[in-house]
C-alpha cells in the first residue's frame, strides 16, 4: 500500500526522507510495554532458520500485521493483540514521530497528528521490477499495556513471547543474536508461552528491533525507550 493513502497527513512533511518518494507500506507493528518491561513475540517455528552448526535461528520481533484499507492501522493492531496476545492496549499519543531512514540516518517529524505512528522504518527493496518504489515501510506504534485478559499473563497467550526488563532494552539489542541459554541467564529477560526451544536456538532482533538498535548506536534512541522513568503515561 501507498504510505501516503494510509496516513495522508504525512503529504505535508517537507523532510527529504518522505517527500516526492514512493514509499510502500509493508508492515504495521506495535511496541507493547508496561512501566515494567517491554514484550516481544518469537518467530513460529515454520520460520526458523537453520545455522552451519545444526542449530536454528529464531527471530523476535513486536507484534505485527498487514495493512489493509479496512480497518483504522492503529484498530487493528489493538484487536490483533486483544486476539492473539490476549492483552488490551492503548495507542501512545507522542505528538511527534521519528523516520529511520534506510541509511539509519534519524529524522524527527514535530507536532504530528494523533493516530501517527511513532515510528517509521524505511528499508530499501530488494526486488527490481518497473514499479519499485524508493523505500518499503513498516509503520512503528507505542502501545502501553493496559492490562492482561487473564490473570496468568504473558503466560497464557498464544504466542511465545519475550518480556524484556525496559531499563535493558538497550543491553539486548547490542549484539547481532543470544544463544538461548545466555539470554535466560539474564536476570533482565523471560520467556513465556514457551512449549519447547532447541538448546541450540539463537535468537535474533528482527526488523522493528534491529532499526532500534540502529537508532541506539547513533545516540538517537528516542528518551521514552531508554528507561521507565522517562515520559511515563
């Protein structure tokens, strides 16, 4: 889909990284936290990939959709995660938006509407053809945790998900994947909902957590992100 028909608003930035470019949105995501801890959910099994060593690499990522020209982006996030997350969410209302260009370099959109994505991660695409835009999208939303359908939590939901202390989100983003076995020695990190992992798994920050990292390494994490203490609802 056209990144412009989506969020029409975005027509009127002058910023170089959106203007007169062809930009395909590809992915909706939402970035699921609490004042506690950030949630992540692991890639399904049929998506693993396999390593030199025998060993599988599994993806974790944030909770993600296709766009559609249904439903409101931001709605059918929300029910996606009161479906499948079994949790209820509320939308972030920043005021401003931030754009990760695919040469990881960071520009702020100021005084933005309500309903904008807080994020935008531009990729360049990897096919050729007559109509390939300048950059495929995936639109990035703050979504604070309201509360968990059921009183098991993170536990109880349908997918394997990855519960990240949020004063360590920057420490898990460092490296380029965990052996699953570091990964929960660390007091900061737990999994959920987990029926069985390989002992040789490793796991890797996919695209919305990979573009994190990217903002991190170039001193332009944005300060929400950084700790609990900062912008709390």
């Amino acid at each position: 889909m056209n990144l412009f028909d989506v969020y029409p608003q975005l027509n009127r930035e002058q910023t170089h990284v959106l203007k007169d470019r062809a930009l395909r949105l590809i992915a909706l995501s939402g970035l699921v936290y609490d004042e506690q801890a950030f949630y992540f959910e692991l890639g399904e099994s049929r998506f693993w990939g396999h390593l030199p060593d025998g060993g599988v690499a599994i993806g974790v990522g944030t909770a993600k959709i296709q766009p559609d020209a249904t439903h409101p982006p931001h709605r059918a996030l929300v029910r996606h995660l009161r479906q499948q997350w079994q949790c209820e969410v509320d939308l972030f209302p920043t005021g401003h938006a931030y754009v990760l260009g695919a040469d990881k370099q960071v520009t702020v959109l100021h005084k933005v509407e309500a309903g904008t994505p807080y994020l935008f991660i531009l990729t360049a695409p990897q096919l050729g053809g007559s109509e390939m835009p300048d950059a495929l999208v995936q639109a990035v939303y703050l979504l604070p945790l309201r509360r968990w359908r059921d009183q098991a939590g993170a536990s109880r939901t349908s997918h394997a998900l990855l519960q990240i202390q949020r004063e360590a989100l920057e420490r898990f983003l460092e490296p380029a994947d965990w052996g699953l076995d570091a990964l929960l020695a660390q007091p900061w990190a737990t999994l959920h909902n987990i029926l069985s992992l390989p002992d040789t798994a490793r796991l890797r920050p996919v695209l919305v957590l990979r573009g994190l990292r990217d903002m991190a390494q170039a001193d332009a994490m944005p300060l929400h992100l950084r700790s609990s203490d900062a912008d709390k609802r």
